[in-house]
C-alpha cells in the first residue's frame, strides 16, 4: 500500500521519467514495433514523426536529425554559412548555438540582449549586420519566443537568413502571435530528454516552409547525397534514429497538455514570489516554459541554490557565463564589459524546477523556502 510521501521528499530539478510514466506501455509498444522492424536509422517510422511534427509546428517541412546542435549545423550550412561569414547570434545561451556558428566555418558576432527576456535585443542585432553577415541567429531562451520586430525586412533587403535556434522552445509563440519557425529561413529543434519534447537519447529538428532549403537539409544529413554514392555537398550523419522517432510520435500529442502545465506551473510560482527580493520572468501567454528562471541579487544567489540544496530541491544556473566569455571562444577577443546587460544577468540567474508532472504542493514548498532564504 502506498505511504503518502514525506514533506521533504526530494524535488529532482527535471524529471522526464515522471512526466512520461503515465504513457509507458504505448512508448513499449512503438519500441517494440521497431525492433521488429528491421529499419533502424531513418524510414517510415522518421518520416511519419517529420509529418506529424510539421503539422503540429504549422510549417510545411519538418526535418528530423541527430540532436539540436545538429540541427542548428545542418541549417546554417544549408543556409550557405561558410568561412569568411558572420552571423549575429545572443551570447546567451547554450554553447551549441556559437559553437555551431564556429564549426560552419564562420563568426558569431554577438548583440547584448533585452534586460527583461534575455532575449536577444533586436535593435542591437540590427546594429551589427555589416557586409559580411550572412545570417542572423536568434535564440528563444527558455521557451520564450522572441519578437523579431525588424529583423525579417532587415534580412530580407540584404538577402540574408534568419535562423532560430528553437531548442527550448516547441510550440512558443510570441506576444504577435508568430510561431517559432513561422516566417523566417528555419527553425532549430532539440529533442533532448529536458527539452520540451524530449527523446530517449539525442535528437532534434529542422522546421522550414522553404521546399528547396528543407530538400538541402536532408542531403546535408546523409553527407550531402541526392541519391545514392552521389554526394553533392560535404554534409554530415545527422540522421535520426527510427526508434527516437516512433518515441517521439507517442509523445508529441500530449505535447500540448504538458506545455499547459508548464504554464499553470510557471503561473504558480509567479504568484507565489510575487512580492519576494527578486525578479520575475515576464509573464507571456505564447511562452512554453522549457525553464523558470527568477533572478536574484548577485550576492543572494549562492545562498539561496545552497539553501535549496540543504532542502532537496533542485537548482540550476542557466546560463553561468555569457558565450562571448567562454575560453573557447577567446579567438573573438571579447572581454568582461562588452556586453553589460548579458554579463549582469548571468550573475543572477537561477533556475527552478519545472517539468509537467511536478506537483502543485511541490511548487509550493519551493516558493516557501525560496521566500524564507530571501528574508532569512
Ligand atoms: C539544448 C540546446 C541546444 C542543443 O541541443 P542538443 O539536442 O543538446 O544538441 C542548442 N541550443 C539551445 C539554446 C539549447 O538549449
């Protein structure tokens, strides 16, 4: 017989196991269904999910590859990013969008983002498009889906692409309404097992309306042949595995629930630490919370995770170090100072747990010690 669980019962950070337990025997069966199948690497199973999430997505071509660091690969290169090119990209987020920028040969130019949604400033962005700018990249952090305000007409007059890195953010849609991948070049997904949508391994997407760009990120996924032993680019193996794919498809249908959960959640905590000595995200209908992210004098933040810690709960720095500080980047030659806003917030950000299963009560013992940590 079950026990009811003590109050201080761990709160793991993310828990993918949990939210997708109550859908255990239909991802067995879709397992199993391709283990019979003999076809392990692409195939039907790649090419029903690739339909379902172009649906879903409201795009007309989905392209299912290896991870999202693969995918955001795949996209600048199909977008014909090489040496000699910059492309303006946040220099907040996960090291996968700069990185990716590096490996295609080209240079991130990084803008400072906006002080509220750490999303990129647009305005700044503008700023840095120069001759050699080939594409720009736009991250949505943490499932926020940024307003492109006048980077469409801006990329569209010099013949750029604009490009999403979109990882953490399936199905966002920004305050005007747009969904992530609708209206620009392509879209960048991650199917990693924290992300949204998360696979059983890696994974991940490329959303595009664009017929001739889509046909070039599936020959750039089986190193850029157009049949077979005919190779017309230097791609790479960014294929999806049939069994990521069948997983997928059992999930992407709850995607919608989960992601109204998330909201609630998120709702939840906004209440809860309204009041309380930090900052709030910015309330948005169209975001899909892939993280809550509260920021917290510089001072207080050690504290504070270490406090969280001592109570079992989870907590995570999302993003310690902007990317134009990163060592591996040093080539760019940035220092502290060059981009104010970015900096400050790293210094400040803390992440809470939230994932669609974690219970309400759970929300609310977070909130109480984060509030007691806080006056405390
Ligand atoms: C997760 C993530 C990626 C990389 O995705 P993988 O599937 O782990 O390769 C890229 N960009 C952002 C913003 C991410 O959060």
């Amino acid at each position: 017989m079950a026990v009811s669980a003590p109050a201080d019962d761990p709160v793991p950070f993310a828990d993918p196991a949990a939210d997708q337990a109550p859908l255990a025997e239909a991802l067995a069966a879709a397992a199993a269904r391709v283990v019979r199948s003999g076809r392990y690497i692409l195939g039907a199973e790649v090419e029903g999910f690739e339909r379902e999430l172009a649906e879903a997505s409201g795009v007309a071509h989905a392209i299912g590859v290896s991870s999202g660091t693969d995918a955001l690969l795949a996209m600048l290169a199909a977008a014909g990013v090489g040496p000699g090119d910059e492309v303006v990209t946040s220099p907040f987020s996960f090291f996968a969008t700069a990185g990716a920028i590096v490996r295609a040969g080209a240079r991130p130019v990084f803008a400072d983002v906006d002080p509220l949604t750490l999303n990129l400033d647009p305005d700044a962005a503008l700023e840095r498009l120069g001759p050699r700018t080939k594409a720009v990249l736009v991250v949505h952090i943490f499932g926020r889906c940024m307003p492109l305000a006048a980077l469409p007409a801006a990329c569209a007059a010099r013949g750029i692409a604009l490009l999403e890195d979109a990882a953490q953010a399936v199905g966002a849609v920004d305050a005007g309404g747009r969904r992530v991948g609708a209206g620009t070049t392509a879209a960048a997904l991650s199917f990693f097992p924290t992300k949204n949508l998360g696979g059983f391994g890696d994974g991940g997407a490329v959303l595009t309306d664009d017929a001739a760009f889509a046909a070039q990120v599936r020959r750039l996924r089986v190193h850029g042949a157009d049949g077979k032993n005919h190779h017309v680019a230097i791609g790479g193996n960014f294929r999806l595995d049939a069994l990521q794919a069948a997983l997928l498809r059992v999930k992407l249908p709850h995607l919608p629930a989960w992601t109204a959960a998330r909201r609630r959640l998120a709702a939840r905590y906004r209440a809860g630490l309204a009041g309380a000595a930090l900052a709030l995200p910015p309330d948005e209908a169209g975001c899909v919370w892939n993280q809550f992210v509260v920021r917290v004098p510089a001072g207080r933040r050690a504290r504070l995770s270490v406090e969280l810690a001592r109570a079992g709960i989870g907590s995570e720095i999302y993003y310690p170090t902007p990317l134009h500080l990163q060592p591996a980047l040093r080539g760019l030659g940035h220092a502290p100072g060059d981009f104010p806003i970015v900096e400050r917030a790293c210094e400040e950000v803390l992440a809470l747990p939230l994932h669609p299963a974690l219970a309400d009560t759970t929300v609310d013992r977070v909130v109480s010690t984060v509030r007691a940590s806080l006056t405390a």
